[in-house]
C-alpha cells in the first residue's frame, strides 16, 4: 500500500519533501538571512527616508510608515517565486531531485504539496526578518503585526503555487524572464507597496484588483499599522484563498504532466 492511501501516509510524504529541502537549505540559509535583513534596510533608507522627505503624508503615515508593510510581502513574493522557478527547476531538470525523490513511495501529489510548504516556510523567515527590521525602524506600532507572519505563510504557497505551475512548462531558464518581466514586476510595482491605489484612476485600481499582491498588501498594511478590521479585510482574504486554490491545482496538473513523461 502507497504511503498517500490515507491521510497520514500523505502527510508523511509531505513531511519528507520539506526535511529534505530544509536540510539542503542549511548550507545557504544564513547568506540568505542575511539578505532579508539587508534588502529592507536599503529600500527604508533610500525610499522611505530619501523619497520620503519630499512626499507628504499618506493617510496620517509617513512615506516609511506607508512602504514598511509592502517591503514584507514583496520579500514573500520574490522567496517563493525565486524558489519555485530556478530553484524548483534545477531540482527538476539539472539536479534529477524529483526523478529520485519519485522513485521512493513519494507521489507527485506529495512532491509539489511538500515544495509549496517548503516555499511557504522560507517565505515566512523572510518576512519574520524584514518585520524585525520594520520593528526596529519604529514602522510596526501594533502588536498586530505578528498576525502578518501566518499570512505570509500562505502568501508564500500562494506565489510559490504560481510559480511552480510556470516552471511545469518552462522549457529553460530564460522562460522565467517572461514571468518575472510580464507578472512579478508589474505586481511589485503596481500592487500599493509604493503608491496609494485609491488615488488612481479607477480603470488602474480595477487591474491592481487582478494582481494577487494587492490583496496580500491589503491586509497586511492594516495588521502592521495596528488598523485591521475583518469586514474591511473580508473581500482580500476570500481573494487569496480562491487565488491559492485555483493556482494550486494548476500547479498539481501541470507538474502531473511533466513528471509523467
């Protein structure tokens, strides 16, 4: 009987993706500490506090006060997204991982649940880094900014799901230029991080509303300010679920078919 029979035999399998990637990890996760502490240093010093001097208030905020919060998702989406496209297409192609990691009791099902966790895990220690450095600017007033950390977790799988389903088709490296150039960039800059979107025309805040970083940052610009109220919050939370969902199926089938040649 395959371990994926029942439920506890699934998570088991689950459970062995990730080990497994989080060991190979330990090898480079302090350079990539390191990063998400530094990134967000940088972005706070030349926007926040550069830029910031001449844009005035937003909302009662400061320009710093406005970006921190987009400065964690941003780093959520670029983790996962990096890890589920180069990162899962190395192991896929270059290094064989899947190929072997397949020929144990391991189900293609249980491989991709595994990676998008594994994606959702080093999606949160960046966001738990660039939080500590929000805090430590004095940008994260509200002890309610901790109930960003779970949300980046989900963020996490959510983009890791998306990109995991480009690199089922992709066919080389240079096919991620596309997804980075044509999607992940028009959402980092586009999504609210830097601009408030109820001051744009409405044609542009209908677009903001496709991309799925504007819900993310929607939700976690009030967490981090301390200003979260679930009604207001309802709609993006409902977006991300149905986004996460339908990107994760994408996802299963389209590794289901590549794995299966």
């Amino acid at each position: 009987m395959r371990p994926s029979s029942t439920p506890r035999g699934y998570l088991q399998g689950v459970t062995a993706v990730v080990a497994r990637n989080l060991i190979v990890w330990r090898a480079y996760a302090g350079a990539s500490v390191v990063g998400n502490f530094g990134e967000p240093v940088l972005y706070l010093v030349a926007l926040g506090f550069g830029l910031g001097t001449i844009v005035r208030d937003l909302g009662g905020m400061s320009y710093a006060e406005f970006i921190a919060p987009g400065l964690v998702v941003s780093t959520v989406m670029y983790t996962a997204t990096f890890e589920m496209t180069y990162g899962a297409y190395t192991r896929l192609t270059v290094q064989s991982t899947y190929d072997a990691l397949l020929a144990t009791p391991i189900t293609i099902s249980e491989l991709v649940a595994g990676e998008l966790v594994f994606a959702g895990i080093k999606s949160l220690v960046g966001a738990t880094c660039v939080l500590i450095v929000v805090a430590a600017f004095g940008l994260a007033p509200a002890w309610s900014a901790l109930g960003a950390l779970p949300l980046a977790f989900a963020a996490g799988v959510l983009f890791a799901a998306m990109a995991l389903a480009v690199t089922s088709v992709s066919r080389s490296y240079e096919f991620f230029n596309y997804y980075f150039t044509l999607v992940i960039a028009p959402m980092f800059l586009f999504s609210g991080i830097f601009f408030p979107l109820a001051e744009t025309p409405r044609w542009a805040q209908g677009l903001a509303l496709v991309l799925p970083l504007t819900h993310v940052v929607a939700i976690v610009r009030p967490l981090v300010r301390g200003t979260f109220d679930p009604a207001t919050a309802a709609p993006s939370l409902l977006a991300i679920v149905l986004l996460t969902a339908t990107s994760i199926v994408l996802c299963q089938r389209g590794m289901r078919r590549r794995l299966s040649r």
